[in-house]
C-alpha cells in the first residue's frame, strides 16, 4: 500500500509542482481581527523576522496587552521546542508519533529476523540521535540535513557483519535493502544524490512524514532557507532535489492563511513595548506583531496572512 501510494504521488507530482511554480508564498498585509497565542508562536518562528533562530529561552506572548497563556498540547510542543538549542523532538513528539515509532520497531524486529534466517549477523548502530549530534553531521559533510528521521527515532543505521568484523561496504546492504523495502520500509540505497546504503527509515521522504503529520511542519520550518538554498543550487539538476522541493511545497501549502508578520519592518504610532526576555507581542488596533529574540534588537511588522501570489 505505501509502495502504491508513492506511485501516485510520482504521477500526480508534475503538474501539482508546475502549478507551484507559477505562484509564490508571501505575507500579505491585512487587518487580523482575532488570532490565539499558537499564531504568536508561528511568527516566532517565521524565518525573516529573526536573525538567527538560536534558543529563545522564557518566551512571552502578548495580545493586547494580556499575557497569552498556551494550554493546547501541540503548542506547549511548540514552545518545548523553541526554549533550548538542541530540543529532544523525538521526546517532544512521541505522543504524537508513538504509533508510527512503535510501526517502525516492528519492521526493524522483522528485519533482523529476515537477515539472521540468512545466517548473516546484523545490528542496529544507531536510530534515535539527537539533534546535536545531526547537525555535527551535517557540518562535517556526513550528512545532508540538519533535521532527519533519526531525531523523531523514525529512522535507524544498519551495520552487517562477516566473523565479528563490519562490513562498511558490501554487496549485502542491496539484499538487506530489499527485505526492508518488502516490509514497507524505505532503504537509503534508493537515495538520488546522497546514497546511503545502510540506513533504513519509515517515510520515504519529510514531505510524507509532515503531510500526515502537520504540526511536525514547526519543526522543519527552521530549516526553510537551507532547503531553499539546495533547491536554487540545483535548479539544473532538480531530479535530485525533488524530495526537498516536495518538502517546500508541503511546508507553504500548510502555510497559506496562517497569520504572519509581513517581511517589512514598520514603525508603530505608538511604542510601549520593552522587554529583557524573548518577546512576541501583538497589537491587534493597530495591526502590529513585535518580536524579540532572547539577545539582540526587536522589530515591528505588519500583520497580514500567508497566501499564493502569481510570480512576477
């Protein structure tokens, strides 16, 4: 069935993606009449209004004045997420993801157990990792992205072995491949661009995984410039970014309405805002978000909403 589903999502994606191209996502300002405090989070969060997205530390949350208190789970995920550097997500998100984690220890069980009838021997080397340590990956050049299935613990590195010694490279990983992807696993060998022959993982891609999942997207909208940045690069050789680019147009489709803080900076009628701490406050009279990273100067932006605009 997943095998199905990726087949008509290949068939389906060349129009879908030409139909994206001829439009592009931007904020437009208009007057917000009301908005909750998990749209104070997302614009926190937006990538044009800080100039890094380093930990926010105590994050307050004004709306006309009134301290904005968060009760809903996936919000309280939210500020678990953006309060420190390196967040656990695969804790942060178990309770969202447990079926699918617990899907994926099944599959891995079965694996094992495929490979050992073979008379190989195999283990595990890692699967949950956390985001530290990805992104000591990803600088080194070991890996390609800074958010990966590992830090939802829905993803794991195979090692097989021949008398006790790891095999780094063999024919065997294709075989092992084989028997994962027969058990609805995807196999990093199939990767375009970035092979990885001993990595097995749950979803064939992020845009799957945040399609299922759409509150996963706070998570990779972090990331937004870096994906952008493959897809320019590549925009030759667009063959091997079609997942990344799949993932930006996930990322915007889920996007559009969203309130948002215009890119422009402005300069309100009035200034009463002042704070030692991460800040997002709202003004909804006079339409204006101002937002303030734990260190460093804040800025006021228009309010507006998230929508396609015909490219220019």
């Amino acid at each position: 069935m997943r095998v199905l589903l990726f087949l008509c999502f290949l068939f389906l994606w060349l129009p879908v993606e030409a139909q994206i191209d001829s439009v592009r996502l931007t904020c437009l300002p208009q007057k917000i009449e009301s908005l909750q405090a998990p749209d104070l989070l997302w614009m926190y969060r937006q990538r044009d209004t800080l100039p890094n997205h380093s930990a926010s530390g105590d994050l307050n949350l004004v709306i006309d004045g009134q301290f904005a208190k968060l009760t809903d789970s996936t919000s309280l995920r939210y500020l678990a997420s953006l309060r420190v550097d390196y967040p656990a997500l695969d804790s942060i998100w178990l309770p969202v993801l447990r079926s699918e984690v617990f899907a994926f220890e099944v599959q891995k069980d079965s694996l094992k157990h495929r490979i050992g009838q073979m008379g190989w021997s195999m283990r595990f080397l890692q699967a949950v990792r956390n985001l530290k340590r990805q992104q000591e990956l990803k600088n080194s050049g070991r890996s390609q992205v800074y958010l990966s299935f590992h830090n939802f613990n829905l993803a794991a590195d195979v090692g097989l072995y021949v008398r006790r010694k790891y095999l780094r490279i063999s024919p065997r990983y294709t075989r092992m491949g084989q028997e994962a992807k027969q058990l609805g696993m995807f196999w990093g060998g199939d990767f375009v661009g970035f092979p990885d022959p001993g990595h097995v993982q749950r979803f064939i891609n992020s845009a799957d995984l945040v399609s299922k999942f759409p509150a996963l997207a706070f998570e990779f909208e972090k990331y937004r410039d870096h994906y952008q940045s493959i897809v320019y690069r590549n925009a030759n050789r667009l063959n091997k970014v079609r997942d990344t680019k799949a993932l930006l147009m996930t990322l915007d489709s889920l996007k559009v309405g969203k309130v948002c803080a215009c890119q422009i900076a402005i300069m309100p009628k009035e200034i009463t805002t002042t704070s030692d701490y991460a800040l997002v406050e709202v003004n909804s009279t006079q339409n204006w978000v101002f937002i303030k990273p734990r260190q460093g100067n804040g800025y006021f932006y228009a309010l507006g909403r998230w929508a396609f605009v015909p490219k220019k």
